[in-house]
C-alpha cells in the first residue's frame, strides 16, 4: 500500500486547501492519507469527506512544535507491517 502525508501550516481555508481537500477527497481508495497540520479546522476541513485518514494537529511554535513535528514524521516514515 502507498502511504501519503498531507501537510499544511495554513491557519485558514483558502485555494491551496481547497485544492488538498480535494485531492484527499477523490485519490484511490488504495492509497493510506494521512492529513497533518497546525489548525484543527484546517485539518478536520482537508480530511472530511476521507474518514479513514489519520489525522495529527500539531503545535504551531515553539521549541515543543519542532519536536512534535519530528516525532510524528518519522512515527509515519516507519515502514509498516505488510497485511
């Protein structure tokens, strides 16, 4: 199975949002999408019409952000099982 990650720092919906959300929303059922961001609204909005995509929002600043985005990227670069 192909894994993607879709990441935005956005803090509102604009045309770039739209656009992933869409993206999400209509590639193959076959591929594992997991929506990561800054904003709950933002990520819940991109993920919304995908309720299998996994969902991360992270901390926008701080020392405790870059830690948190570091963790969770390679929590997902790890190589999962083959089902």
């Amino acid at each position: 199975m192909i894994r993607v990650v879709a990441y935005t720092d956005s803090a509102g919906i604009g045309g770039a949002e739209t656009s992933l959300k869409h993206l999400v929303t209509h590639v193959s059922k076959d591929i594992d999408i997991t929506v990561v961001g800054t904003n709950h609204l933002v990520v819940d909005t991109i993920a919304q019409h995908r309720p299998q995509a996994s969902r991360f929002v992270l901390q926008a600043l701080g020392i405790h952000s870059l830690t948190a985005h570091i963790q969770v990227l390679h929590r997902l670069w790890i190589p999962q099982p083959q089902e």
